[in-house]
C-alpha cells in the first residue's frame, strides 16, 4: 500500500509492507527533507553522489535498500524507487549533517505508531488526512472535496485492478486520457499549466473546487463506464477512459459556455501567503453544482 505523509509540509513517499508490517519510505524524499533541498532533482543528486560516496566507503547501508515501486509527484507515474524501513531510515540520517535529524526521528516513530493505530481504526486515515490539509490553510469545503476525490480515484483503480490494468505505466497512461478528454491537458501539461515545473507539489492540492469536481466527475464516469461494458486489459480500459473523460469534458465546455470562464485556472498555492490563497479560491466556486446535490 503506497502513501504520501507529510514532514514540515514536505511530502515523503512511502509503502506499507503488510507482510512485515512495516514501513519503507523513499530515500531521495528523506534526503530532500534533511538536506533542505528546494526541487526532487536536487535531492536526486544529492542521493546519488552519498550512495557513491557510501559504496566506496563499504558501508552496509546499501544492502538494505529495497527498489519499491511508488508514484513519483510530479508526473503521477511509477518507478524503481531506493527505499529504507525505519532502522535503515535511522543508518542514513548519521550519513547526512541536518538540523533536521531530531525532529525526523520523532516523526518517523510517530508515523510508524499511527499505522499501527489506522489498521485498528481505518476512520482515523481520513481524520489525519484532514488536518493535514486544515494544518495548509485548506478551507473545509475544499477538504471534503479533495476526500472525497481520493475515495473516487481509489474505486477507479480498485476497478482497473480487477479488470487486468497493470499498475505504474497503464495507470499513468489511462489517467492521462481522463485528464486529457476532461480538461485538454494531461496531468503533466497540466502542471506546466499551472506553473508547478519542478516542484515536488501534487497537482490536485493546486486544483480549486471546480477542477477538484470534474476531475472526480471523470473518474466517477470513467468507473462507471468501464463496469457498464464490462472493460477488461488495457485496451478496453483505455476506451473508457476516453469516454468517461469526455463526458466531465462535455459538461466542462457547457459550464463555460454559460458561465463565460474556464474551469482551468492557472492559480496555484505556491505563494508564501498560501493560507490566504487557499481560501480565496475556494469560496462560493462550486455553488452552481451544489445546490444540485
């Protein structure tokens, strides 16, 4: 099971191992939070020239690194990504000088002891998610949105498992069409769109309410396309997609036709006043569809 938890309002990716019951976290996220780096490239060089520096030293560090599949934030894909569990996590930090080492090694412990309490009460995943995003300035219309959007997106890829999608590279291009057919841009255009470039951000924290309900009305047409025609492989996913897609898409077009402006805005939440942001563009933006519901 992948997550995403946050360090200081900075993201660390993460796989839960329910065999070992244990977490396994991104090394070059780790890297990125101790060494302060502002960009996933940077943390990338930085993990690339201490494992050098670490193999010709014959540290053993190495041989307990695992290659995990997790989604990188910025293009929504998967990849071969070095991993640690906590006690690997606890070797590396003596590895990197940082302020920042105390306060990790409290929020690893912490991290691991909330897992541990989720298994017992699956309800507290959604609590903590919550006041993640209450803790960003995110405005509680905003949340229930953005909750329910990750509920939408797990149904759809719990349907894509069932009917043969490949995780990592099929997902990624079947995402890509939904985004395409809703709003003319797939998720990596779209964060050029949106000014993110190089930023490790996650596209749908940038999404105003709006954006946040046509992407969920894609998935959600998507899914319910894709049990209809009973879609299986690849191919006949693919299919569904596109449809699904074009029907947010179709219902996109008329909301600006009628309303004269764009569902897409190229506002995101990178400002230092992010607080502010978070709610000027959350209010009164979904009353149209609302009073619907």
């Amino acid at each position: 099971m992948g997550n995403i938890k946050l360090f200081e309002e900075k993201q660390v990716r993460g796989v839960w191992d329910e065999a070992q019951q244990k977490w396994y976290f991104s090394i070059v996220d780790i890297c990125g939070v101790l060494t302060e780096q502002s960009t996933q490239r940077g943390a990338s060089n930085y993990w690339a020239k201490l494992k050098e520096r670490l193999i010709s030293e014959g540290s053993q560090l190495l041989t307990s690194c695992q290659q995990l599949k997790m989604q990188s934030i910025k293009d929504g894909k998967y990849y071969e990504t070095d991993a640690l569990d906590a006690e690997g996590i606890l070797r590396l930090i003596q590895s990197i000088p940082s302020k920042k080492a105390e306060p990790f090694k409290l929020w690893l412990a912490r991290v691991g002891y909330e897992r541990l309490e989720e298994i017992e009460n699956p309800e507290l995943v959604n609590a903590r998610v919550k006041e993640i995003y209450r803790q960003k300035g995110y405005s509680n219309e905003w949340i229930e949105k953005r909750i329910r959007g990750i509920q939408v997106r797990d149904e759809l890829t719990d349907e894509w498992k069932k009917r043969g999608v490949k995780e990592g590279r099929e997902y990624a291009i079947l995402t890509a069409e939904i985004s395409k057919a809703t709003f003319g841009m797939t998720p990596s255009a779209y964060r050029e769109y949106k000014g993110l470039g190089e930023t490790n951000a996650n596209l749908r924290d940038h999404m105003d309410d709006m954006e946040l309900i046509f992407t969920m009305l894609g998935e959600a047409s998507t899914t319910r396309i894709a049990k209809g025609t009973n879609a299986q492989g690849m191919a006949q996913n693919k299919v569904a997609a596109i449809k699904g897609g074009r029907v947010a898409g179709d219902a996109r077009e008329q909301l600006e036709l009628e309303s004269g402006q764009s569902v897409s805005t190229q506002e995101n939440y990178l400002d230092e006043n992010e607080s502010t942001k978070r709610k000027k563009l959350s209010v009164n933006k979904v009353k149209i569809l609302d009073n619907d519901n």
